[in-house]
C-alpha cells in the first residue's frame, strides 16, 4: 500500500515537471521568433518640462532668536508668558522682588538731598567769605579753606547724582522686557524661583526665555560637494515641511558655508534658505526639505536615458569621429528597430533633451536582454581581472 503511494507521488511530480518544461520552452520559441529573441521596451518621444533639481533635508531654524536674562539677581514675583505667546517689543517679561532695589533708590535719593543742601550753604559761605575778603577782613587762608569747603560739596552733589542714577538702573533692571516682537519658543523658570544676575554671575546667568520672530525662518540643508558648485546665493528654492506634505515654501538662498562638514563619511556643505513664514505655519525645530532648480528647460523633446547608447561600443559603434553629445537609439520603423543616431543636450539620470535626429511622437526600442548581458559581461570581466592580479602578484613573490 505505501509502496502504491509513493509511485503515485512520484508520477504526479513527473507530470507537474514536464508541464512546467513544456511551458517555459513554448515562451522561449515564442520570443526567438521576435528580433533574435532580444525583448524590446517601447518608448515615445515625447514633449515637456526638463529640470535639474537639487534636494536636500534640513531643519527649520529661526533667524533672530534671543535668550532673554536679567541684569539684576533675585526672586520672581511676576511671569506672565508662557511658549507660544507672540509678545510685542517693551511688553513685560518678569518683574523680580524690588525690595532692596526700592531701598536702595530711596536712600541714593536723600543722600542726593542732602548733597544739594551742603552746596547750597557752601555756595552761600563762599559768597560771604569773598566779600570780607575783597574788604581785607579775612585772611587769605580762610578764604582758601571755604574754596575748599565749597568744591567739596560740589563734589558729593556729583558722587550722590550718580549713586542715584546706578539705584534707578538697578530698580528698572528688576523688570525684564522684550527686546524685540516675537514668540516665546522656550521658557526656563517659574515664578517664585530665584535667579542669577547674567551680569555679575560668572556663570553668565539664569535664562528666563527664547524669544524670536517667526516672520521669517530659515532652513539649514546639508548639500553634497558634487552640486554645491551649481548653487549660488540668491537662487530661489523650494521648501516642503513634513507637517505639511500639499504645501510648498518658496525660500532665496541667502548663504552658502565655506566650509565642510563630513556626515556618514560624506561631504557635505550646509545652505542657509530663507523662508516667509508670516502665516505663523513653520516652527521651530520642523523637518523639512529644500529642493534647488538648478537647470530648467520647458517644451523641449524628452527621452528617457536608458534608450541611449554611446556612439562608440555597446554594439552600436560609428565609424566617424566620436562627439560627446551624439547617441545612438533604435528607432522603430515598419522593418523593426534600427540604428539612428541623435544629438542630445541635457541630461540628468532619467531624462535626456533631443536637440535634432528625432522627432515628437518618434518610437524607441530599449533592449532588455541585451543590456543585461553587457552587465554579465562587465561583471565577468571584473572577476577575470581581479584573478589575473591575484595571479600576477602571487607570480612576482615567487620570483622574489
């Protein structure tokens, strides 16, 4: 009974086997019967758009972002902001406890008071010293005493006007202000905390807030040294956020680095693109990405570059002088596809623009099989030589 089993299996696998063989030799008999068994992809010449773009992903970055610090040290009793709040230049920021700033203020104001009172008297002094003195009735190292005496208080007046001005600005650098109109990107205290003067301190002091204006940001790409000589500064760009896929920035490069940074043993130099942002949509810290139009042709005859070969090898060889913008395709006409050669002017990897030789509507044959033996052939050539160079130094140690 087993023995049954395993001869019906077997002839099941031996028919499955013959069907599969009698499939794959119909396919081949079917494609030898069309160009020598090369499989041809059609193409059409066709009119359009030709770009060369450059992309690049950056970050979006504000152009004037400030960190907001406090000249005075001391605890916070005020902190009306909070992230995201668009605040206008002067509007408060933090007020710290100004007790002691007040203090201070008060007493550099009596001082200056009293300063004053002892010029007055001294200037009254003076005046009636340099009567008696004018009628002989003082000595004349009296009168040099209440000169003296009178420069004196001319000069606690000066050192009691600056001591108040010094009070003043320390009771005004209690309350911190927006330099500039912008939002608030990062807040880093709360109220009731105690900071650092960011003047005094040597640490540089405690940040209160990042403010900067969002009008307009810019993007930082990293471009390859390949294209980077194709860019220049005022070139337009555009910007495409990733929280917002169907929208489009348009941006000017305003700065390209002179200097490199190496990423992933690639080099790479990092373009500044400026954006207007004045509705507010791109943020700080965003992932984005630039793309530079660095060539634009429009209604130009396009074909794809797989459909050309050089003028010289690749079986398609011409007889006359080479030139670097000639090309050869197939061309497909009622006896099949055949040789014929064009002239080409840009290019990138999946375009070329016909300059003559063809025209729109034109169809191309592009031969699969044909192709995929010149790569077999290179790599086989690759690994011949790379035997006969093993083979060579093996040979000169020998001899050595």
């Amino acid at each position: 009974m087993q023995l049954s089993k395993s001869k019906l299996i077997t002839g099941i696998v031996i028919i499955v086997v013959i069907a599969v063989i009698s499939v794959f030799l119909a396919n081949s008999k079917n494609n030898s019967t069309e160009e020598g068994s090369i499989n041809f992809k059609e193409v059409t010449v066709k009119r359009g758009t030709f770009e060369i773009i450059v992309s690049a992903n950056g970050v979006v970055k504000p152009i004037d972002r400030v960190e907001i610090k406090s000249k005075a040290s001391g605890e916070i009793v005020d902190l009306p902001v909070e992230e995201g709040d668009y605040i206008h230049k002067g509007d408060l920021i933090a007020k710290l406890d100004q007790k002691d700033e007040k203090a201070n203020f008060e007493q550099a104001q009596a001082d200056l008071d009293i300063a004053n009172a002892e010029l007055t008297q001294a200037q009254r002094t003076y005046d009636r010293r340099e009567q008696l003195f004018k009628s002989n009735l003082i000595s004349e190292e009296e009168r040099d005493q209440i000169v003296l005496n009178l420069a004196v208080a001319k000069g606690k007046v000066v050192q009691a006007s600056t001591a108040l001005e010094r009070a003043k600005e320390r009771l005004s650098e209690a309350v911190v202000r927006a330099p500039i109109d912008g939002v608030v990107l990062q807040k880093y205290v709360e109220r009731g905390q105690i900071i650092a003067s960011g003047i005094n301190n040597v640490g540089g002091g405690t940040p209160i807030i990042d403010i900067a204006d969002m009008a307009s940001v810019y993007i930082e790409a990293g471009i390859d040294e390949i294209d980077i000589g194709k860019i220049q500064a005022g070139q337009t760009a555009t910007v495409i956020a990733e929280a917002y896929p169907n929208l489009t920035f348009k941006g000017k490069i305003v700065r390209i680095a002179p200097e490199s940074i190496i990423e992933q043993n690639v080099t790479l130099f990092n373009v500044i693109v400026e954006v207007e942002n004045t509705a507010g949509k791109l943020k700080s810290g965003m992932n984005a990405s630039i793309e530079i139009t660095i060539q634009k042709e429009e209604n130009v005859l396009l074909v794809p570059t797989t459909a050309l070969q050089m003028t010289r090898g690749g079986g398609m060889h011409d007889s006359g002088p080479a030139d670097a913008n000639e090309r050869m395709v197939l061309l497909k006409d009622n006896s099949g596809y055949v040789p014929h050669k064009v002239k080409i002017g840009a290019s990138n990897f999946k375009q070329a623009v016909i300059l003559s030789g063809l025209d729109e509507g034109s169809v191309l044959g592009i031969p699969m099989t044909s192709r995929l033996k010149a790569e077999n052939e290179r790599l086989e050539e690759r690994i011949r030589s790379s035997r006969s160079f093993g083979t060579s130094s093996q040979s000169s140690s020998r001899s050595n």
